[in-house]
C-alpha cells in the first residue's frame, strides 16, 4: 500500500481525531510530507527517508517547532500503519538522531520564561487601544486562553461569594476556515476566580447587557478574531510599549528602560499572543 492515496486519508481518522483536529495534519501531509513520499509503498519507508523529509522544510527555512509537527505526524501515521498490519515497524524509529543540526535560533532566549514586571505589563496595557484594554485586563487577571476570553458572555460573571467568571465556551476553527463555539481546551469547563480591580475593568461592558451578548468584541460589535486582534492592538501596543518610557496612566516610580525585555517577552510569546501573562512574585 502507498504512502499516499487511500492511506492518506484513513490514517488520519484513524488517531482518534475530530474532523477539526485533523485539518492541520491533513495540511502538513499535503505540503511537506507526501510530495517527497507519497508515491512510495509503505514497507519502502525507511528511517533514512523519514530524516530525509524532516531536513527538507529545515532547509526552506521552516522553524524547529514546525517540523517538530511533522515527526509527529509521521510517527502517528507509521504507528498506525503498524497497527493495522501494513508494516512491521515505525520508520520514525530508525530515523538518525539528528538528522540535521540543530541549532539554537535565539540563544538563550529558548527555555526560560518570561516574567513581566507591573510595570511591564502596564506599558502594555496603556499602549493598547482603550476599547481593548479590557481585554487585555481581563486576561491578566484571569489566565484564560485568547479564545476562551473572547467567547465570554455576559451571563458568565458571578459577584455572589466573591467575583468569578464561568468559562465553559471557546472559539474553535472549523475544517473550512470558519469559526464556531465550541468547549475549552481538554473539554474542561471552570470557574475562575478574578479580583475586583479586573471585574470593575470589566463591569462597563455587562451593565444593561443580555446574558448571552459577548463580554468583548470589535468597535463595530462583531467577535473579536485572533489574528486580526494580533495585527490590529497587540503587536502595535508592544512597539509603542517599546518607545515610551512611562504609561500614560500617570503612574508614578522610577524610570527604567525596559524596552529589551519587552523584546525578549515579545520574541518568546507564540506568534505574538499575549497568552497567560506570568508576573514576578509580588507583583
């Protein structure tokens, strides 16, 4: 049986996954997989070939963590096909150990975590758009995920024994590019807890609201999308952040040029999100 064909498609579905979460395998077995591959039968395989696809998206210059996705989608795939009787081993397995070398992209700038100051992160939020600093407020304060927080509904808050939010609801993309709501991460519905100063930040966009409106959306009142959000506030709320030496809220304390470890923070957020923003104790 080849690589390609009937495989391609029956060795997808076979991982386990929903229809949704197999879009990207499908895309990097489109791209970068079965054009070097595809046209060979599965016992021809070897651990040689396996390295051999791996170094080709290296050398059009593809990030590490990309082709990282691609080693496990072939060692799904060739598991699979293990276990279905269609070869004896995962050619994965028998692949070289370093099949190109690895080298640190941003030295010293890999591992560690971010931590910003108060500060920091105020330089943040005072550069933002004022109709977005709510957001960026409530994900501070919350930790919840970029599509978790912007599929918050009004009716989420509770104030009764203390201020928590219900996150049970996410925005998911679909097999054709569209969005729908669907569960959080790992399926798990929370409630999670935020402080007062993030609730009253907040508390604007709930009073008069009906229970099922969006918490947060675009200045034209339509659901607020990632990358669109990433191009349009964050990333230039993070250059602005870098030039200015105070945020324009009037706080008051020692400067400091921090604009290099905005930089740093910038350069270690996935594909700029703002994510779940750690602060250093204290803070």
């Amino acid at each position: 049986m080849p690589v390609g064909g009937r495989f391609r498609a029956v060795v997808v579905a076979g991982q386990g996954h929903t229809a949704v979460q197999q879009s990207p395998y499908r895309s990097h077995l489109k791209a970068n997989i079965l054009p070097l591959i595809g046209h060979l039968r599965l016992d021809e395989v070897k651990g040689s070939t396996v390295a051999a696809v791996l170094r080709s998206p290296r050398e059009r210059g593809y990030a590490y963590e990309t082709i990282d996705k691609h080693t496990t989608v072939m060692l799904g795939m060739f598991g699979y096909a293990v276990s279905e009787g269609h070869i004896e081993f995962n050619p994965v397995h028998a692949m070289p150990n370093k099949p190109f070398e690895r080298v640190d992209e941003n030295p010293g700038d890999q591992h560690e975590p971010v931590y910003l100051t108060l500060r920091q992160y105020r330089r943040i939020l005072f550069s933002a758009d004022p109709h977005d600093r709510p957001l960026i407020e409530f994900m501070a304060g919350s930790g919840t995920r970029f599509g978790e927080a912007t599929a918050v509904q009004v009716g989420a808050f509770k104030t009764a024994g203390g201020t928590a939010v219900h996150v049970r609801r996410a925005w998911k993309r679909n097999d054709g590019r569209g969005y729908y709501i669907g569960l959080p991460k790992d399926r798990k519905k929370r409630w999670v807890t935020i402080s007062p100063s993030t609730f009253e930040a907040v508390r604007p966009l709930l009073d008069g609201r009906a229970p099922d409106a969006l918490v947060f959306t675009t200045p034209q009142g339509l659901p607020v999308r990632h990358v669109d959000w990433i191009v349009r506030i964050w990333n230039p709320a993070i250059v602005a952040a870098m030039r200015c030496e105070e945020p324009s809220s009037g706080a008051t304390g020692p400067k400091s040029s921090v604009g290099g470890a905005l930089r740093t923070h910038l350069r270690r957020q996935r594909r700029g999100h703002p994510g779940r923003w750690p602060m250093q104790k204290g803070q």
